[in-house]
C-alpha cells in the first residue's frame, strides 16, 4: 500500500463515498474497501437499494447519492455513460470544492457486434464531469480497465494496473493511495486529465477479449521502474 504525499492527511482516504453504489462496478469496489478497512458511503438514486447493499459489507452505510457525498473526501462516480450527465449534474449542487472526485465512467454505446466506444463532445468522460462540476472540485480518472464482476468475488486474486490520469500529483496520489488499498491492484500514473479519454476507451477492448476468451481480463503495463505508482511523486502531472 502506499501512503499520502507529505502534509496530506491519511483521512483523506479513510473515508469514500460511491455514487451509483448499488450497480456492478460501485458494489464491486464498496466489497473491497469495506473488506479492506475503509468508511465506504454507498450511494443510489433509491436509498433504500443503497442501505439494503450497504447491509451486506462490514461498516458500509448507505443513502441518497447528494447525501453521501456530503463531506466524504474521496467521492467516485460508478455509473454508465447513459447516466454521467445526469448523474453529475444533480451531485454538482451539493459537492464542494476541496472534494476530490474520481470518475470510473467508460463512454461505450451498444453495436453489432458488442459494445463500441464513443468520444464525448468534452474529449472523455472525466473532462465532461469536470466542464459539469463547481470549480474547485478537483478530478481523476481511473478504474474503467478493472473487473466488476472479479472485484465483488472476494475469492477472486486481483493482478493489475489501474490507469489514473488527472491534473495534479497530489489528487493522482490521494487516487493510488484508495485504489491500491484493494489487495493487487497497481495505481499507473498515465498523465493529465485531457488523456484519459484513451484509458476510457480500452474498457471495450477488454469486453470483447473477455467475451472470447469467457474471462475478465485487466491489463498489466511491463518494464516500468519502481517506484510505480503515483502516490509520492514529485512531478508536474
């Protein structure tokens, strides 16, 4: 696990809040941190959902999206592309600046042959929260490349990287400090914010190997030297 830069407090990752915490990947990664000792706040658009899922993690709490966010630290957004603006704009009325957001979201739309991704107007799915979000509110995209299904089986060993893409080291290091709190999950800092729109786009590549293959897959970058994650650089992002 690696730890805050200097000067940061470790609370900062003590403590998430999941909007869209009751579908696929949210769940996946609320199973995960509440197993691996955090404050995790799973939300929903049905409240009811959100504590009925929260029940079944140990110290999970669960509500309205606009509820749980409301001074978590760390907030994720875990909803398909379908719902991104939606789902932005009403969280935008409550959260503040000062909060760091961490966007998941894979703009993909169904095709012939599976599912295909697109490019937001905004140039990716994290740039068009950003246009959407208070100034102030800072964000990082990571997490489209890693299975849902294989973070909610517990029995699953996790064995790859996660791409984290944002506009400072400091948000990138709050971001790699949470994800590698998930037992085999390794936090990449692959640049700025206006990059991740490529990140976001090999999610569907990965359905497609793992439609063929009846896997799920995630990738692993080779060669890099240690130190290789994010958290503790001191680099202009």
């Amino acid at each position: 696990m690696t730890s805050p830069q200097p000067g940061e407090s470790p609370q900062r990752t003590d403590t998430v809040a999941i909007v869209g915490g009751t579908g696929a990947l949210g769940f996946g990664l609320a199973t995960r941190w509440a197993h691996a000792g955090i404050n995790v706040r799973i939300g929903s658009r049905r409240p009811e959902a959100a504590q009925t899922a929260a029940a079944a993690l140990p110290g999970a709490s669960g509500g309205e999206n606009a509820a749980v966010i409301d001074g978590a630290p760390v907030v994720v957004v875990a909803v398909p592309f379908s719902a991104h603006v939606e789902t932005v704009r009403s969280i935008a009325k409550v959260i503040q600046p000062g909060q760091l957001l961490i966007d998941t979201t894979a703009p993909m739309v169904p095709a012939r042959r599976g599912l295909r991704p697109i490019t937001p107007w905004s140039g990716s799915a994290a740039e068009q929260a950003q246009d959407l979000l208070p100034a102030g509110v800072s964000i990082v995209s990571a997490m489209q490349t890693v299975s849902a299904a294989t973070l909610r089986d517990l029995e699953q060993t996790l064995d790859e990287d996660v791409l984290i893409c944002g506009d400072t080291a400091a948000d990138k290091a709050v971001a790699a400090t949470l994800i590698e709190r998930i037992r085999g999950l390794r936090a990449i800092d692959c640049g700025p914010l206006d990059i991740s729109g490529v990140s976001e786009r090999i999610t569907a590549l990965l359905v497609g190997v793992n439609r063929r293959y009846k896997t799920h897959a995630g990738i692993r970058l080779t060669g890099l030297p240690a130190p290789q994650t994010c958290s503790g650089l001191d680099r202009p992002a």
